[in-house]
C-alpha cells in the first residue's frame, strides 16, 4: 500500500525534506530491487534537430512603442503551486496601478518587458507570456483551483521506489508536462510566446551535465540545431519543474550533423575573456559544449531551482552578455526611460525545527536537513545580491553613456528634449515574499505545502500575500506614481513637436 502523507514532489521549492524520507525509505527497500520489476520512464528527446539555421535571440527586450519611461521585469521563484499563487497575487495588483488612462488605461503590467520564471514560478511566467495582459486573469480558475498533481505518482510505495531508483524518477514528461499542455497551454508552443506585444519569457531548468542553469532561448536551441519555437510550452515549464526524485530528468538530443551553426558574438567574447563573468562564462561553455563535446550526445534537464531558484538567470545573462552599455534595452529605450524596476516574487518558506528547542543531540536526519535549508537559503540571499549589483553596475554604465549623447542624437531616439535629464534614470530590485505581507498571515503561508494541488484556502491566502507584497512596497508604489505624472508631459512634448513638423 503507498505510504500516503509523504509529498514526492517537493517541486520547485527544492523542499529537501521529501527527498530525504524518499531515500531512506528507498534504502530499506533495496533488497526488493533486485526482485521486481516496474514501469519505464518516457526518454523520447523534447528537442528536433533541424538542417535548418536556428534563430538567434533577439537583442533587445520588446518595444511596444509607449513613452518608454518606466520598464518592469518579473522574476517568479520555485515552490510548487504556492509560488504560482504568489506571482499571481502579485500581477493582479501590479495591473492594479494604473499609470495612464490617455488614449486607455495603463497599469504597471503593460510596461512588463520581460518575465522569468523557475520551476512553479514558471507556470505563471510562461501563461503571462501566453495570453497576455489581458488574457492571464484566468489563470486561477484554469490552474490554481485545479489538480495538477492528478495524472501523477505522489505518494510512496514500494513500486514507486523500484521505479525512482531504476529510471531516476516517479514521473516523466508524460505527467505533469502533459496535463499542463492539454489543460493550461492548450497544445501551444514557443511561436505563441513570440509578438511583439508580449514580454520576453525566459523558463529556466538545470542542465545537471554541465552543472549550469538552462534557459529555454533562441540560443540556446540554435546550439542544439533545434528552433525553439518548435518546442511545446508544455514541455519547457515541466523541465524547469523537474524536481529530482519526483520527477525523472527530461531529455535534449545535441546534434551530429550541422546546421549552419554560428556561435554568438557574446559566447565568444565570453569564453575568450580574461576577467569574465563566471555565471556567463559557465553557461557559455555548456551551449559550447552541445556542439563540441563527442561525448554529450544528450543533455538532461532537472528543477531550475537546482542552480536558480529565483529565476534571475535570464535577466543577468542577458544583461552579462551585452556589448553595449544599454543592452538589454534599444538605444531608443535606453534614452527614453526613467524607472526601470524588478520585481522578484519569492515563494520559500522559513523552516523551523523541533529539536531548536532542546539541547538533546538530534539525529543525523535533522542535521542534513538543517544543513541542506541552510545552503539554499544562503545561495537565495547571495543570488538576489547579485543581481541587485549587476543592476547598480548597468545604472553607472547607463548613465555615462546618455550623458555622453548630443541634443541631436537625445531629440532623434526621444523626440523631444522636454524634461531631458541623463542623470534621471533609476534600476532597482524588489525582493517580495511572504514576510512582506501581513504579519498575521506569515505563519500561515509558511504552512502551505510545497505541491501541485492546493486547497482553495491556501491559494487564497497566497493571492492575497501576492498583493499585499506589492501594496507595501514604497519603491513599486512611487515608480507607479511617477509613471502617471510623467506621461501626459512626455506625450503633450511629443504632440508639440509633431505639431510643429
């Protein structure tokens, strides 16, 4: 009989906890391995290679065309459904802010440029990704009131175990990945992420041969002789929630035949640089190595909360990788905005212990579990400063070069000088997670689990965390204030001078 009240997945929240109790229980149960047999597990590659030349990424984060002043990215970390609850609270009340009502109204979410997710942070990224400002407020009802966990083997039992040990996992890309694709993406595929009048949606996994993040880009793929937009949805967000044990990795074939392949100008600048980036570097090497290792002929894919459980990654890289010192943004962008904010939804939960109580010496178990909390917690924290640095360092590259501009050159990207200040430009990081909300509420939300399936109750009071996060935030408040103050002068400005000519 399966041992029920034992979570399997964990999922994207790296709760180390049902890891721990899967493999104890799998080693008393060694002995039975040898004598059963069970089912297999689903290696067919996620990936088609092509003879075709791959896309490369797109330099630039979209332009829509607005006034350009404030730009917003979302970052969406790991835990399961609580951490999709959580981004989503926190969409509903950035769409909240409205920023402009001239020519319609505006709210902070229509100045979202680029959206990254990991594990079931993912999940929300890639639906915003999908359908759009005005599209993803179903997603409560299509996902968050829903059993995601229903085609899945969640509990322990001895066949479960058979299968984990032998196959590396209880699931495939035939649970989770598939009931997303037949109840949430609707069959869907990268092609659908890619309008213009969509954010950039970077979904991170874990590349476990290379040690590295897997971001599900043009460039990466374009490295596999694949093209992304090929590539189900589906597919993408259940790599980056493969949570190890839970879930088997999933599978990319890396190509034996060319395709007019050309390395990136940035991956060469990278491997080639004396004083890199190392994250840069590291995931420079491992597209690198898809086309130059004879011995990868596959690439396995678990949780990206494994080497990124914010979801940071793709933000960082792109910024890393650029030539320029505006890049990810356009010159026109560079020179038009004010406010350029990210946000990052953070789902983990504070972990306290029993024996915290008690000077008795407690057993291995607790240690390593302790530990492991202590580790992920730790590498969070030096992650979000991380990147809050390399924002600080654009800001001081970004200022220097609008100061170094002409009038002429200010007037041709922003088409008017009115209100011109190259100072005027701030990028900040905002860090939003259940400590944030009510202080009623905290010891609540660190009781809701890390799985697929939630009570209606506890995606409730997850929302509302979401919402409460950012109605608390000075920074994201101001940056919406700012935002309507600025456009009526910003378009009046440009109707003179279009007046004028």
């Amino acid at each position: 009989m399966p041992v029920s009240g034992i979570d399997l997945l964990g999922a994207s929240g790296l709760s180390v906890r049902s890891v721990f109790t899967c493999l104890l229980k799998a080693l008393s149960l060694a002995a039975a391995l040898w004598a059963a047999g069970c089912g297999t597990i689903d290696t067919t590659p996620i990936n088609l290679i092509s003879q075709q030349t791959p896309p490369s990424s797109p330099e630039y984060l979209p332009d829509p065309g607005d006034d350009g002043s404030t730009v917003v990215a979302l970052a969406f970390s790991g835990g399961g459904m609580r951490a999709a609850a959580l981004a989503y609270g926190a969409l509903l009340e950035l769409d909240a802010l409205a920023i402009d009502d001239v020519p319609y109204r505006r709210t902070l979410v229509d100045n979202v440029r680029t959206v990254a997710g990991t594990s079931g942070g993912s999940i929300m990224a890639a639906y915003l990704g999908y359908k759009g400002k005005d599209g993803y407020q179903d997603f409560r009802e299509r996902f968050l009131h829903q059993n995601a966990e229903s085609s899945m083997t969640t509990s322990v039992s001895p066949a479960s175990l058979i299968k984990t040990a032998l196959h590396g996992g209880a699931n495939d890309r035939n649970t989770l990945a598939r009931w997303l694709d037949d109840n949430l993406f609707d069959h869907a595929t990268f092609a659908a992420l890619r309008r213009q009048d969509r954010p950039t949606v970077w979904i991170t996994a874990s590349d476990i041969n290379n040690n590295t993040p897997f971001l599900f880009t043009e460039d990466t793929f374009a490295a596999l002789c694949s093209d992304i937009s090929q590539m189900k949805i589906a597919e993408a967000v259940g790599a980056s929630a493969a949570f190890p044990i839970a879930f088997a990795p999933m599978i990319l074939r890396t190509p034996r035949t060319g395709c007019n392949y050309r390395r990136p100008a940035w991956i060469q600048r990278a491997l080639d640089a004396q004083n890199p980036s190392i994250r840069l570097q590291a995931y420079a090497r491992a597209l690198d190595s898809y086309q130059t290792n004879r011995k990868l002929d596959y690439v396995r894919l678990l949780d990206g909360g494994l080497t990124d459980n914010l979801g940071i990654t793709g933000l960082t890289l792109q910024r890393a990788a650029s030539a320029t010192p505006y890049g990810p943004l356009s010159p026109r962008e560079a020179v038009r905005i004010r406010n350029f904010v990210f946000i990052v939804t953070d789902a983990g939960k504070h972990s306290e212990y029993e024996w915290s109580r008690t000077q008795i010496a407690t057993h291995l178990g607790h240690v390593l579990l302790a530990a492991s909390d202590t580790a992920i917690a730790a590498a969070t924290r030096s992650g979000f400063d991380a990147v809050d640095l390399a924002l600080n360092e654009w800001r001081h590259d970004l200022i220097r070069y609008r100061c170094g501009l002409s009038r002429e050159q200010v007037r041709k990207q922003r088409g008017t000088l009115a209100g011109w200040d190259c100072r005027d430009v701030n990028i900040t990081t905002e860090h939003l997670s259940f400590r944030n909300a009510d202080s009623g509420l905290f010891e609540r939300l660190n009781k809701v689990p890390t799985r697929l399936r939630l009570s209606r109750e506890d995606v409730d009071v997850v929302i509302e965390a979401g919402r409460q996060a950012v109605r608390r935030n000075a920074n994201i408040q101001r940056i919406a204030k700012e935002a309507r103050s600025y456009a009526p002068t910003f378009d009046n400005a440009q109707a003179s001078i279009a007046l004028q000519d």
